[in-house]
C-alpha cells in the first residue's frame, strides 16, 4: 500500500512539472509584407528604397495628425503607437508610383485566459474559459490535459478551443471517464504573434467536477379542492445524457412569500413530479429544484429559477392575499396558469390590489349587514321591554 501511494505521489509530481513545461508557444507569426507592433511601442517601418523625395500614406490617405511620426532617408518612425496605427503603409515617389508596402498590426501580447472544469453530465466534460483582456491580434487557444497515472503512462493531449459565437465563458470539450481514478492537470494556453501566456492549472478526477444544470420546471400548479397542496412537475436539462447506470435525484425547496424559511423535500430519482403537502392557504409559494447524480458523485446543481404558484381558493377569495406579499413579488406578469399564478415569469401586483380591493368591499357589505342586523334586534329588544313596562 505504501509503494503504491509513493507510485501516485511521484507520478503527481511529475505531472506538475510536465505541465509547467508544456508547449506555450507564439501564434500567428507574421507573413512577408505584414509587421506586428504592441501598442505603446515605438514601430520603424523601411521603404527599400533610399531615395529622396518620397511621400508615405496610411490605407491610400495622408498620414493622419494623431500618428506621431518622423519620415526620413527612406524609413518611417512611429512613436508610442495606438489602435489608430493600424493599416497599410505605401511609400510613394512624389510621380505616384509605388515603391512598397508594410502592413502594420498593433495590439497587446494575450492575457491569461481564466477556465473552470465542469461535467454537465457523466459523458460530457469540458472547461468552460473566458479570454483575458481583448489583443486585437488573432489569437488561438489550447487546452493542454495531462492525465496522471502511475501504471498506465499518458501523453499530454492538446485540444484547439475556438471562441464561438458572442456568449461567453466558451466550452472547450475533451474525453474522460467517469469511473476513472485518474487524476487530470488542466491548463489553457493563448498564443499570438507577441507572445503565448497560460492560465492558472486545475486538478481533479472525473466525478469530482461533475455538476449538472438545474432542472427545469414545466408545471406548477394548484390542486383542484385542495387548499393546502401543490402540483410541481419538471424534466431533467438538456445537457444531461441519460445512461443505463447514472440517474439524477432532486431536490424540492418552498416557502410562502410570507415567510424565510426555506422547507426542502428529497425526491424519488425515478419520477418527476410531487404534491406538496403542506402548502400554506391564501398565499403565493416560491418553488425550486435542483438536481444531483444518484450514485453521488460531484456536486449538486445550481436552483432552478423561481416558479410561483398559489394553492386553490373558493372562488369567492380567489387571488386574494395579504398586502404584505405585494412589496416581495416581482412585476410585468408574461403568463398566468389557470389558478391565476405565473409560471417562471413575473407577477403583476395589480391583480393582487383589484382582488384585495373586491373581498375588502365584500367584508364591508358583510359587516354593514350585520350591524344593521344587531341595530334591529336591539330595537326589538327595547320595544318589548318597554311594552312589558307599561303593562
């Protein structure tokens, strides 16, 4: 046991070192014709031609006033370049004839690029990455894993992650085991034409990083003559994949806006719905769930995003609660079910105030009634006594 733990040790340590050592190198190494410049430095720029009378433009135009510039015996000294330096350069004779071109790229030498490794599901693992500070310059990104095991030695693999679309943090996907032991020492590399950096190194084991995406409420509703229960109904996330040996098991939070206190329920792995018990009457509930593999590896997810829902009412007090609600709920209702209450959207506290307003009004009818009531009988009253009086 003891040779094997040293085997572990020493493989780990390697691995660090390997890792440390790994490619970072320059990316987009410029052609003929094009010279890369960071921005703030100091750029010459060479004709070819040791002639006299020449003149320089920038993309077919004069040299713009914002360049700081000398022009002299056939080269061209840029100082402290910007963004605006960007462009073609021509030196001309003053005939118009062409004499060369540079293509000047300015931008900054990439930044480290920030990752977090997370398995949505027991197939799907990946780090999700966000570049540093913009280079403007084209820059590629790779995520160099190195796997550590003592008995079956590995190469490190390098996987090419490409910025798609505008949403970030990115996804850069790679193969792992969910049952493996193995230990994986991750890093991510940006490269261009000024230089290459890397990102801090994560460790871990497949199943320690698995977490999936929360589950997602599709329906939650009121129960029909029952005031103190509610009907929630969800399905697993997109990004789960679903295998014969691997389920997701859930967990239930609720409370009344009237309370803090969060009341939470674990449910069966197998079903996808429940009845809340013990829903508190007269009241909108705040519902959510989230979701964690059965056999417990990684982390339970993140919670869902909120649901209302309000239990049945006699249709005499429908929608009507307390005043106190109004200040919690959110506004701008896109959609109600058919008690009344939104479904992930947000509620309109106006129906709330109209139905206050209606059963308000009511009890004032009621209690009109009954003094009126309790007016004549005392009436009554005092005509009988005054009869029995007089006799």
């Amino acid at each position: 046991m003891l040779t094997w733990r040293l085997h572990i040790l020493l493989a780990a340590s390697t691995a660090f070192v390997t890792l440390a050592n790994a490619s970072c190198v320059k990316s987009g190494l410029p052609k003929p014709g094009v010279q890369v410049a960071a921005i703030g430095s100091d750029v010459q720029l060479v004709c070819n031609k040791m002639e006299e009378n020449i003149h320089w433009t920038l993309n077919g135009q004069v040299l713009p006033s914002s360049l700081i510039f000398v022009a002299q015996d056939g080269y061209l000294n840029l100082t402290n370049i910007s963004l605006e330096a960007n462009g073609t350069y021509s030196c001309n004779r003053h005939s118009g004839v062409l004499l060369h071109s540079t293509t000047l790229l300015v931008g900054y030498r990439p930044s480290p690029p920030t990752i977090k490794c997370r398995a949505p599901s027991t197939v799907n693992f990946g780090c999700d990455w966000t570049p540093g500070r913009e280079s403007h310059l084209p820059t590629k990104y790779s995520l160099i894993i190195h796997a550590v095991s003592s008995f079956f030695p590995k190469k490190d693999e390098i996987v090419k992650c490409l910025p798609k679309g505008t949403k970030q943090p990115y996804r850069c996907i790679f193969y792992a085991y969910i049952h493996d032991q193995t230990k994986f020492l991750v890093k991510m590399t940006a490269g261009n034409a000024l230089g290459c950096t890397e990102s801090n190194g994560e460790s871990f084991i497949p199943r320690e990083i698995l977490k999936p995406d929360p589950p997602v409420i599709v329906n939650a509703t009121s129960v029909d003559q029952e005031a103190t229960k509610l009907f929630v109904e969800w399905k697993n996330p997109s990004s789960w994949v679903h295998t014969f040996d691997h389920f997701l098991e859930y967990e239930l939070q609720f409370r009344s806006l009237r309370h803090t206190h969060f009341e939470r329920e674990r449910l069966n792995k197998k079903k996808r719905k429940y009845v809340i018990p013990n829903a508190e009457p007269f009241t909108l509930h705040l519902i959510q769930m989230r979701a964690k593999e059965s056999v417990n590896y990684g982390q339970w997810s993140d919670w869902s995003p909120v649901s209302y829902v309000g239990p049945w009412n006699d249709t005499r007090i429908k929608n009507v609660f307390i005043q106190e609600d109004l200040s919690i709920l959110p506004t701008q209702s896109k959609g109600v079910n058919e008690t009344g209450f939104p479904i992930n959207q947000t509620w309109d506290p106006q129906l709330l105030i109209d139905s206050h307003q209606c059963i308000l009004n009511e009890f004032v009818m009621y209690a009109v009634v009954a003094v009126f009531g309790l007016a004549v009988c005392i009436l009554i009253g005092l005509i009988i006594v005054m009869q029995s009086y007089h006799t």
